[in-house]
C-alpha cells in the first residue's frame, strides 16, 4: 500500500499584513469530498483505492483537512486530501524482484557442499554478493522510491542479510581450517540452521502474499 496526499493551494491576492490569511477553506461535516474512481483506475488498472466507500456514487470517500501554506512569509489558504492505495498488479514485482533474490540467497548454501578450506567455497559466496547487489542497484530504478519499506523491501533485505552471514560463515570456516580446527561437524550444524532460516524467509513471504489477497 502508498499513502497518497494532494494539496491544493488557494493562489488569492494578498493585500493584508504577513502571516495573515485573506481567505481560507471551510469543510461542510454534511459533504464528503470522493476520488472519481473510473478516472483514477484507468487505462491500467494498477491501483486500487482504498477505505471508506460513497453509498450513492461508489467513489472512495477522502480525508481532507485545511491549512495554511505559507510562501515567502506569506499564507495562502491550503486543503489536503489523502487517500490509501494499493497496487493491484504485483506479479511483476515478484517475478523480476522477490524470485531472484530468494534465489540468489538459497543458491548461496549450494557453498556449503565445497570442502570447508577450499578458496572456491568463499570465493563463490563473495561473487553472489557482488551479483546480488548490481541486481538491486538496477532494480531500484524500476520500483517506487518511498521513504519507508515494504513487504517488499523487507524480503530483499532479509535474503540479502542471509546471504552476507553465509559469506562470513565462510570466511570463518576458511580461517578455522587453515589453523588445523576440525570444523566438520559445525559445518554441517551451520548449514541447518541456514536453511531453516532460508525457508522460514520464503514461508513469510508467501503468508505476506496471501494475507494481502485475501484481506483486500
């Protein structure tokens, strides 16, 4: 979902003193202010509004609130309208986003089937973070940029965090091997554990998946 305000600004003339409003909004608690939905919807029908529905028209009633705007020193009279959407058409975002980062994150176990002090074991891992991270530089330019995270976003980082533990997993098992310890049964107590998070992180995003069907 998105948070989405529209201001709208009384451009009046101001005659009167700074800092003083020549005219100002009123709202009439009697009458609602609605999104025109066939407008907001078309032609691609990619958000769906939500909230509170008109009984006569249909429309998403809005929440709107008065103010004052100021420019210069000067007020001019300001209304603000706000609404909730939703996206409606998601598969592409999880086709090209939320696929290939669990993806990514559970080919990073496949590392632990090198031997425990090979250069290739932690080397991999090294080169699923570079990879990892090119692909989110060059997806962020596709998705909208907001100031909090989403589902979505919550999803990338928690692979992408399981992944870089894999890496220095690695990196410890490495420098343990080269010192003589024998880490073969930690090795595989380590791999459990991963993959247990790995699959608890995909089961999330699944329920996340269904809850927002399910509860819109």
């Amino acid at each position: 979902t998105q948070d989405i305000k529209i201001r709208m600004i009384y451009l009046c003339t101001t005659l009167c003193p700074k800092n003083e409003l020549r005219a100002a909004f009123e709202l009439d608690a009697d009458y609602h202010s609605k999104l025109n939905m066939a407008g907001f919807m078309n032609p691609k029908q990619s958000w769906k509004p939500l909230g509170e529905l008109d009984s006569d028209s249909g429309n998403v009633k809005l929440d709107c609130q008065v103010g004052a705007y100021n420019a210069s020193g000067r007020l001019f009279p300001e209304l603000t309208a706000a609404f909730c959407v939703r996206r409606c058409q998601t598969s592409h975002y999880n086709l090209n986003v939320a696929v290939p980062a669990g993806l990514i994150a559970g080919l990073s176990l496949m590392t632990f089937c090198f031997p425990h002090g090979s250069e290739v074991r932690l080397t991999t891992s090294l080169l699923l973070i570079i990879a990892s991270a090119a692909y989110l530089q060059v997806v962020s330019a596709k998705v909208p940029h907001i100031n909090y995270m989403t589902k979505l976003d919550q999803y990338v980082f928690s692979n992408f965090a399981m992944l870089s533990v894999v890496t220095l997993v690695n990196g410890v098992m490495y420098i343990c091997v080269d010192k003589g310890i024998n880490v073969n049964i930690v090795n595989w107590v380590l791999l459990g554990v991963l993959a247990f998070g790995w699959v608890c992180i995909q089961l999330w995003w699944i329920v996340s998946l269904i809850v927002a069907k399910t509860t819109h």
